[in-house]
C-alpha cells in the first residue's frame, strides 16, 4: 500500500472527501458504492464489486432473488436439479 500524499479531516458525522485526482484516478463516480475492509490496523476504501454468495467469485455474478451468484454456481445448481 502506497501513501497518496493526501490528508483528511474526519467531519462531525464521520465523512471524509475523496479528493477529485484521486476519484478520478479510480473511476468513482458520485453514488457508486463503496466497500469498507479493514485489515490489521487499516482502513481500506474499494469500489464494491459484488461477489458470489456461494464460492466468493467476482467473475459474470448475477442477481437472483436478491443474492449475487456467478455463473458457474448458477450452472451447477441447474445441474443439481436436472438430477433430482
């Protein structure tokens, strides 16, 4: 992880401003959802991809009934059902 040479102040509701460079530089975009990981002692900002509820995969997920699954889940499941 690389420093980007930018300091915030955190404001009275816990916000912090993204600089312009830096949204730019990562493709976000007012509204897109961000993902909040923390790992040791780091907060780490991601733009959200959504994953597959059943192995974590972020390749070719689709919405089903609300939950994100990837094709290959998907695929397997259809597999499941042709059996019973």
């Amino acid at each position: 992880m690389k420093p980007a040479g930018v300091v915030r102040k955190v404001d009275q509701l816990g916000r912090i401003v993204l600089p312009k460079s830096l949204r730019k530089r990562y493709q976000m975009n007012e509204g897109d959802p961000v993902e909040i990981l923390v790992q040791g002692d780091h907060i780490i900002l991601e733009r959200y991809r959504p994953r597959c509820v059943f192995c974590g995969s972020m390749e070719e997920v689709t919405d089903f009934k609300e939950k994100q699954i990837c094709s290959a889940c998907l695929r397997e499941m259809n597999m499941l059902l042709k059996q019973a």
